[in-house]
C-alpha cells in the first residue's frame, strides 16, 4: 500500500476504534478511492514535455548563450550530465534550422582549465566584427568559496556552422574581481556591444554590500583586456544578487522588429533599452524599460519607481532567462528556464529536470512602458488537427467543453467578449490592489465573481476534479473616478492540477495593462503535458506553471472554457490546436 493509503488505513483504524461517525468513514473512503487514482510516481512519460526544448535525459538550468551562426540556431545550457539535480555544471549544447527542430551536440564547455575548474556557469556570446561568435562565461575556479571569475572561449573551426569545438585561450580568466567586488556573488557576463571608437562594454551582475543589486560595466578595446568603470551601469537597493543581467536596445513606438545589442543610437529617441536581472533573492526576472546615457555610461528607467515596481517577464515559472537578436528575421528572442515544481526525488526518478520555455520574440509595447512577448511564430508549425468554436455565450457558472482533438499537447487561441463590465468586482483592498499574487491567492479560480473569473481549464480530468484554471478577473479600481480604467488580472491557478498531495503548486499573477473598456481580452495558452504557458492580451502578461496531472495526461486530458463570475462571457472565437512533437534532442 502507498504513503497516502497507509495513512487513511491508519486513521480508519482509530476511528472506528473510536466509534467515529459513518459520514467520516464515508469521507475517508472517498479520500482513499482518490489516492488509489493518483498514478505510483510521476514519472509516467506522459507527463514529460513535447515540444519544450530540453536535453533527452538530466538536469539543466539556465539557457546560456543564444546566437545565429550560418543558418544555425545555436542553445547552450546549464547542464548536469551526470543527473537530474543541480551539479556537475557543464555547457549543454544544441543546434536547430527553425527554433523548434533540436538536435544534441557534444557540450561545448566543460571544466578544463584552471579558472573553471569547479564549474562553466552561465554567460553570454558576442558576435566579433568579423562574424565570429566569442562566449564570455562565468568559472568557478576554488571549491570552498565560489570563488567566481570570467573567461572566453572562441569556436576552434569557425568554417564549421555547427560551433563543435570551443577553444580557452590561455590568457584566461580575462575578469577577476577586482577590489570592492564581492567574489562569490560575480558572474554572469552579458553579450558586449560596441560602444563609441568601437570599444567594448559588457556587464557583469553582483550585490554590493548585504543586499544592493549591482550591474558592473566592463570596458574593454581588445575583447582581451577589461577594466571595470568607476560607476555601475545601474543598481538597486534591497534586491539582492543580480543573477544573469541582460540589457539590449529595442525600437520605441512599438515596433515588432528587434535590434543588434550593438546597434548605435543610445539617447536618442527611437531607441529605447531593457534592462532584466533575475533576482536570486526571489527567484524571478524583472525588467525596467529606460533610457541610456552612452556618455555617462549609466541607464536610467524611465518609471522612476521601476525597480520597486516589478515589471516581469512572466509571472510564473521562468528565471536566468536571456535575449538575443536573431539577423536571419531580424528579430530579438527571449529564452529562459522553467524548473520543475515536484521533487528533488521525483527529478531523480524520472532522470529529467528541467525545460526551457518556448522562446519568445519581445519587443515594445507602443505606450513604450512594457514589452510585448509572443511565442516565435516558427512554433505553429507543430499545429496539427484543430478545432474552432465562435459565438458562444458562457452563462455564469457554465462551462463548456473543447471536444474533437486531443489537448495534452496543444495549443489554444482565444478571444473572449464581456458584454458589460457593470458587475466588476471593487477591488478595495489596498494590500490586494497592488499585488496580483495575492490577490490571486485569495480570489482564485473556485471563487465567484463579478465579472470573471473566466477563461480556460486545461489539463482537466473528465469530473474536473483536476484542472489547471488560466483566467481573468476584472475589478473596478477602489475610489474610482468614472474614468479610471478597470484592473484586469491574469491568473494561473493550478492548486487543483492534481491529486498527487506532494507538489509545489502556488497560484501565479500578473495584473494586465489593457484597456478592456471595449469588453474584449484574448488568452493564448500552450499546454504540453506538465507544462502550461500563456499569453495574456497579446502577450501583456504571460504566465507560465508546472503541472503534473495524475488523471489527467495523455488521452484523458481535456479542455474547457468556464465562466465561475455573475456576468455572461461571450467565446467570440476559440481555436484549438494538437501539436505534433518535434525533433528535441534524440528523445
Ligand atoms: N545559474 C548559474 C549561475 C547563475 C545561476 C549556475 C542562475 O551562473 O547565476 O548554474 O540560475
């Protein structure tokens, strides 16, 4: 008999020794007939991703280096070779013609010299004038003390589009820490871009003192020699370890199109820059849109409270994550890392941990306050057998199933229309009204509203008793002038995705800067097994969960569209798609 069994046999036995009540016993049955379902481990490869990047076997962690290199699309990653934990750290590597199609390579780094000795950590690659790719990364060269330093590697055969071979020169580290640096808390070195008489400048991420997030700049004529600038580029009080740094240009007036890291134009007005740490204190990546001053060599967000605002990428599952410009669709392409949320021993039983998200092109919203995210569109390639629904009304506490195709792995379209916003909620208390999280946490899927919660539930069992619920809720803003905009949020609410009672299953949220006056808001969700990764009102705000459903994988997951609030909610279109697994990594 398994943990939980033994544990209701247990209490069964006490109870009825203590002539406990026939409606408890009954209870009880019922909580022993649900765990009889949930499946003996989760490693059932039903539950492993599709069509989520990931190696074939073992941990990774961090997407490192992202570049084009003749036709190629190259990934490396933090990668463990021996194991599904962290440890062991070398540079995993694959290549692909389209983003999606992914085949293994041999890794590229691994300890071998000196400076890396106790580990190859995370970094960036930077292309040479030449074309050449060079990589900056992190190496850890003591065991005690994470003593951590950078070095270069530069391809052996650049005539070979596959990167094989990765040389260390021997003038390697090229960046220690230099006094004041804190030692232990110093890596992570982004791509370089040119700045004037085509010197490089590159950042490197620490914490000063115990908890002031640093970006140090990095100054360099040769790519050789470096010398750290006497003032960091930016820094912010009380955020802790700045883990992988990225800051890159991006078109202002929301253009679509992405630009070279490289490209001139700092301070003046059609270039905007992005500046993301991943902070170690909490685990997430956050982003200020703002502006940079070449000459002073500092950036400065342009919402003088964006540090303490939390702007994020996604507001779910997805850290260490990193840009680059793709020149083949002249494009720039978001990675990053989406870890498991089971257990340590469940990693080990199934010999994997770890995906990569789908990769992301972003750009500029055009109030030019956030950016936009959108799955690449190389991506619909895998759309297969699909199905559409238009015009449906979904009455307050209604739902309606998605049938006709199988939806474990499967991508979702929809737009949805609230023909009135006068039953919105009042959103009037102050320490829910500004934090999505725990507003979510406390008006999740389950609980009525006024206008929402409504949106998909995916990875559903036939009884519904397992669901991932990906919905909206719209509020009327407390002391709201009548022009004050509605505040819609966006959950992810996967506290019912299974019965399996060990898994870390927090609600995630993000409010959605949208102006749903009109009544309209779309929700694109892509679900791949134990992963679901949606992209709320045009990639407003994007949330990403882990899930691992115990009924429902495989042919038993199903789909639906709920409407828990007291106001009808109108599917104006919905298509759903299966999606077919790609080539990943020889698995
Ligand atoms: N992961 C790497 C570090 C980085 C961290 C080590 C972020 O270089 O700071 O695997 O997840």
């Amino acid at each position: 008999m398994r943990g939980l069994g033994r544990v209701v046999w247990a209490w069964l036995l006490l109870l009825q020794l203590a002539g406990a009540s026939h409606v408890v016993y009954e209870n009880l049955l019922e909580v022993e007939a649900a765990a009889a379902a949930v499946p003996p481990s989760i490693v059932d490869p039903l539950l492993r991703t599709g069509y989520h990047f990931q190696p074939r076997k073992n941990w990774i962690n961090d997407p490192n280096a992202p570049l084009y290199y003749k036709g190629w699309y190259h990934i490396f990653y933090q990668y463990n070779p021996k194991g599904a934990v962290w440890g062991n750290i070398v540079w995993g590597h694959s290549v692909s013609r389209d983003l999606i199609n992914w085949v293994a390579l041999k890794p590229a780094l691994e300890p071998s010299i000196p400076s890396d000795r106790y580990g190859c950590w995370s970094g960036s690659a930077t292309t040479m004038p030449d074309g050449t790719p060079a990589i900056m990364y992190t190496g850890v060269n003591r065991p005690d003390v994470d003593y951590q330093v950078q070095n270069v590697a530069y391809p052996r055969n650049t005539s070979d589009p596959l990167l094989r071979e990765w040389v260390k020169p021997s003038h390697n580290p090229i960046i220690v820490p230099g006094g004041g640096v804190n030692a232990t808390q110093f890596r992570d070195p982004t791509t370089a871009w040119r700045a004037a008489g085509g010197h490089w400048r590159l950042l490197i991420g620490s914490v000063s003192g115990s908890a002031r997030g640093v970006a140090y700049v990095y100054r360099s004529r040769d790519f050789r020699r470096w010398t750290r600038a006497r003032r960091p580029l930016h820094s912010a009080a009380a955020t802790g370890m700045w883990e992988c740094p990225d800051f890159y240009p991006v078109e202002a007036a929301g253009r679509r199109e992405g630009l070279d890291t490289s490209v001139p134009g700092g301070g003046r007005p059609r270039v905007k820059y992005v500046l993301k740490n991943s902070l170690d204190l909490r685990r997430y990546d956050y982003y200020t849109v703002g502006a940079y001053d070449r000459r002073a060599e500092r950036y400065v967000p342009d919402d003088p409270a964006g540090d303490e605002r939390h702007l994020r990428y996604d507001y779910g599952n997805f850290y260490a994550s990193k840009t680059f410009y793709d020149p083949a669709k002249r494009r720039r392409i978001l990675w990053g890392w989406a870890n498991e949320s089971d257990t340590s021993a469940d990693d080990v039983a199934k010999g994997w941990a770890g995906i990569q998200a789908i990769p992301r092109t972003v750009w500029l919203d055009p109030s030019g306050k956030q950016l936009l995210q959108w799955p690449i569109e190389e991506v619909e390639a895998l759309r297969g057998r699909s199905v559409t629904l238009k015009g449906r009304v979904i009455k307050p506490g209604q739902h309606l199933e998605v049938t006709g195709l199988q939806t474990a792995q499967a991508d979702v379209e929809v737009s949805f229309e609230v023909p009135s916003l006068a039953g919105a909620e009042r959103l009037d208390d102050p320490a829910l009204a500004g934090d999505a999280q725990r507003l979510c946490g406390a008006r999740g899927a389950a609980v009525e509203g006024g206008v929402g919660p409504f949106g998909l539930w995916v990875l559903a069992s036939a009884d519904r008793r397992e669901r991932t619920a990906v919905f909206f809720r719209v509020f009327r803003a407390a002391a709201a002038g009548s022009d004050s905009k509605p505040v819609v949020l966006m959950c992810s609410d996967p506290t019912k995705s299974s019965l399996n009672p060990n898994l870390y299953q927090p609600t995630f949220a993000g409010f959605v800067d949208t102006d749903i006056s009109n009544g309209k808001i779309s929700l694109r969700t892509l679900i791949d097994r134990s992963v679901v990764e949606s992209f709320g009102a045009g990639g407003k705000t994007c949330i990403l969960s882990r899930v691992y459903p115990s009924l429902a994988f495989g042919k038993n997951a199903r789909l639906y569209v709920f409407n828990s609030g007291k106001a009808d909610v109108k599917v104006s279109r919905l298509t759903a798609w299966e999606m077919r697994k790609p080539r990943m990594n020889g698995a």
